[in-house]
C-alpha cells in the first residue's frame, strides 16, 4: 500500500514540476505516472551505480555533485516515456532541484 502512495505522490509532484519548470514538458496524468515509474526503477536501479562512480567528485564538492546525477536520471526517464519531454541539461536540473524541494516539503507535512 505504501508503494501506491509513493507512485501517486511522486506522479502529482512530477505533473508539478512539470508546469513550474519551463523545458520539461508532461502532456498528461498518464505521461506523469509513468515517468514517475521509471524514474523510481532510474533511481533505484542505475542511480546507485552512478553516485559509486561520482563518489570522489561527489565529496569534493560536499555532495552537490548528486543534483547532477539526479538531472541525469530525469533525463534518462523522460527517454523512455512518451509525454514526457526534457529539453535540455539547464531544464533537469530545474526540475531535480524542485523535485527535490517538493519531496522534502511532502515529507515534512505527512511524514512519507
């Protein structure tokens, strides 16, 4: 059940983000819902792999270095979903910036 809440709440956040950050287009609620998924399945799958990669350059830069594996992985999702649009490097990181915000801001009010 818990799973279900985290999909529809990061399919809502991402269909937010996509209206808040000009380059990164999401056309519907279903375009959302699977862009969520797969970036669930980026984040969960290859994202790991890349931050054991970036590890040095992650702690040179006191761990700022991760908002650029996480555009990394909005990029890689919006590949594979058709609705869901990100037009540049600039964009992701926008929109990885305020997902990031949105999620902690979610976090805080319902304890997720």
């Amino acid at each position: 059940m818990q799973i279900l809440v985290h999909i529809l709440v990061s399919t809502v956040l991402l269909f937010m983000v996509g209206k808040l950050v000009d380059g990164i287009e999401i056309q519907d609620g279903k375009a959302a819902l699977f862009g969520a998924a797969m970036l669930g399945l980026a984040n969960a799958f290859v994202k790991p792999l890349l931050l054991l990669i970036a590890f040095p350059i992650t702690i040179i830069t006191f761990g700022l270095f991760a908002m650029v594996v996480n555009a990394l992985m909005i990029m890689l999702a919006a590949q594979f979903v058709d609705g869901f649009e990100v037009e540049g490097f600039g964009a992701a990181m926008w929109g990885a910036f305020w997902l990031w915000i949105l999620n902690f801001g979610v976090g805080m009010l319902f304890g997720l």
